[in-house]
C-alpha cells in the first residue's frame, strides 16, 4: 500500500498489518493522543481494575437475594428459622434488652427459632406482639409498684425461667407441628393451642400488673376477702377486665395474621379466663404454702398456660364433634 512522505504513519501488508503508528509523531494526529471522552470507556483502559469491580457486585447481589430467599422459605426451614431470627435479635438487640436479661435474650432466641420453624413468620410476629404487650404492662407505674415493693423483679426484665415458663406449651404445640404428630387433622389444633397459650400469658401478665397499678379493691378469688395488692392468687376488677382486653387484642391479631379463626379466636379468649382463674386458685391456696415452696411463678405459668393451650383444643374439639 501507499507510504506516507513523512513517515508518519506507514501502512504495511501483510507483514505488519492491520496498523503501527510511531510514537514520536503522534502529535501530528492530536485526536489520536486524548483519551476517550466517555468515563465508561476509560474503564476498558484498567481491565483488571474492571474484572475486580465485577465479581465484587455480583457477589453482594448474590448475598442478598440468598437472604431474601431463605428468609421466605415455604415451608420454614431451620435453616431460614436461624437465619432469620439471628438478623431480627441483631436488628432489635436495643428493644429487646430493655423487657430481657442476657439469658433471658438467648432462651427467646431459642423460642423465635423454634416458632419461625413451626409457623413461620406470622407465628414469630404473634409472639413479638405478645412480648411488646406484656412489658410494656409490667412497666405501667413501675416506680409506684417498686415502692409497694410488688413490681416484677429486674424492673420487669424476663430471665430464662421466665421465658421458657411462659412458653412451655407454645414449645410444645410447635414442636408437635414440626413433626406432623397426629397428621393433617391435628395440626390445626396444635395452631390453635399455640395461639390459646400466649393468648392465656398475655392476659394473665395484664390483669396482674394493671390490678397492681390501678386496682381499688383487690379480693382473693378462694375466699373473696380483700387483701392487699400484689397478693398471690388475688384478682381486682380493673385487672381482670385489662386480662380479658389483652387477650382478645391478641387472639384478633391471630385471626388477621391467618394462625386462627374467629370461632377460634373466642375459643382463646375463653380458655384463657378459664385457665388464669384456675391460676388464681393455685396460687392462693397452695403457692409458697408449706409443702409446696417448689411451686414458685414460673411453675405456676407452667401450669397456666398448659390449662389455657389444652383448653382451647377440648373446646375445639368438642365443637367439631357436636357439630357432625
């Protein structure tokens, strides 16, 4: 081909082609010798700054929607139940510290992991709708119940035994739901009587705290005689009609998150009564009497709440039957 008189820029074929320009008279062509005006081409003069950057973005994107996916695992998994609740207590540390102690932290770990697996999202948010509920009640006039010297121990934070002794049934319906104990037929009733068992809790810590804080005349439910605030097994009006609200409050949030149905939900309500004054009569004819020393307040939510969740499900039960 051609050559150029000057130099310049020589052409050759087909030993050196397609092009060779010589560096000392680029000058000659200034629009060979800027870089390209687009930012997104000056990328392609760092290759391996590119190939970096590339695998680091994707890796990010892979993460998260990883997270995503296993945070709406359906079924639940233990997996997504881990993962899950670890993000959640990490993110709510700060609330959740302030209605628990550090141990009392872990065994509601262990309870969210366990309920997420059982009944998934909606059974977590049932549970953290009782938790918030029921501090914030232990904590109505804490100052004045403290002086009273009546008010929850740790200001009303939860430990351990607190923790499992208000959830012990809930486990146990969860647990019987994880392994399909009684087939398709049962594992509504196993839904029913986790939702019963919070539904009975709830309403027990509210009558007690807010008789406690407002009660004018507080009676022992076996011999009606009026006793101080605070007594075991003593109920007052304002409380018991606080005990009733909280439930069904919490048995309305189960029907709109789908665990139970309005039927359902006035099963609940009435199983929890039924259980908490049992309770009342435990509590003031055997707790902390002579013999009987081991049957302290967690023993005794035990016993509560297993009555309300076991209730609920005779109830139901006896409704199908009478119905066919």
């Amino acid at each position: 081909m051609g050559v150029m008189t000057d130099s310049t820029l020589r052409f050759t074929y087909p030993s050196t082609f397609p092009l060779q320009l010589q560096h000392s008279s680029l000058s000659t062509f200034p629009s060979l010798s800027r870089k390209p005006p687009n930012p997104n081409l000056r990328l392609h003069s760092n290759p391996h700054r590119l190939q970096r950057t590339i695998p680091r973005v994707v890796s990010v994107q892979d993460a998260v929607g990883g997270a995503l996916n296993l945070i709406q695992s359906s079924p639940p998994t233990w997996q997504s139940a881990l993962f899950s609740n670890l993000l959640i207590f990490v993110l709510g540390s700060p609330i959740l510290f302030s209605g628990l102690s550090l141990s009392g932290f872990g065994a509601a770990f262990l309870l969210g992991t366990l309920t997420w697996r059982a009944f998934g999202p909606s059974g977590f948010i049932l549970v953290a709708a009782y938790f918030i509920i029921g501090t914030a009640a232990t904590k109505v006039k804490m100052a004045q119940k403290e002086a009273q010297g009546i008010a929850e121990t740790r200001k009303g934070r939860r430990g351990p035994g607190s923790v499992v002794g208000s959830s012990a049934a809930g486990c146990i319906c969860a647990f019987l739901s994880i392994f399909g104990v009684g087939g398709e037929a049962f594992s509504r009733l196993w839904q029913l009587g986790f939702v019963a068992s919070f539904c009975t809790k709830l309403s027990d810590t509210v009558s007690s705290e807010i008789g406690k804080a407002y009660g004018k005349t507080t009676y022992l439910v076996t011999t009606f005689k009026v006793v101080p605030r605070g007594t075991e097994g003593a109920v007052s009006a304002e409380g018991t009609f606080a005990g009733i609200a909280a439930s069904s409050v919490l048995a309305s949030f189960g029907c709109l998150l789908g665990k139970i149905n309005t039927p359902e939900a006035v099963i609940c309500v009435l199983a929890s009564q039924i259980a908490n004054l049992g309770e009342s009569i435990i509590g003031a004819a055997l707790q902390a009497k002579k013999g009987f020393q081991w049957l302290n307040n967690d023993v005794v939510n035990v016993i509560n709440i297993s009555m309300g969740s076991i209730i609920a499900i005779l109830m139901q039960q006896a409704l199908q039957n009478w119905s066919l």
